[in-house]
C-alpha cells in the first residue's frame, strides 16, 4: 500500500493550493479570475494542476 506522502499530486484544490504556495486564498481566486492561474472542473470541485503552480511560482515576476 502506497501511503499519502508517497502520492504524486496532480491536482489541488483551492485549499490545498493555499497551504502549498503559501500564497493567500484571495491571491489565488485573483489568479484564477485573471487568468493566469488555470482550474479544471470537475463535478462542483475546482482544481488546480500542479504544473499550473510550478509553472506560476517559477515565471519571472514583474
């Protein structure tokens, strides 16, 4: 059996995006309705890549 720590994320949620970036909640939903961070949708949750972060926290900034 594969425990949690050894899981691979490919997705988080709004939450979890939080708690992983260390970037605030309002930040995100900024990014998000900016378009710059994308979500996909699935059923009534929204999801973030992870590649999507990595890609965000690796741009440079302006």
């Amino acid at each position: 059996m594969v425990s949690n720590s050894e899981v691979l994320k490919i997705a988080y949620s709004i939450r979890e995006a939080v708690e992983a970036t260390s970037l605030s909640r309002t930040t995100i939903y900024k990014l998000i309705s900016e378009g710059d961070l994308p979500i996909v949708k699935v059923g009534g949750r929204s999801l973030i890549p992870s590649s999507a972060l990595i890609e965000l926290l690796a741009a440079p900034q302006n």
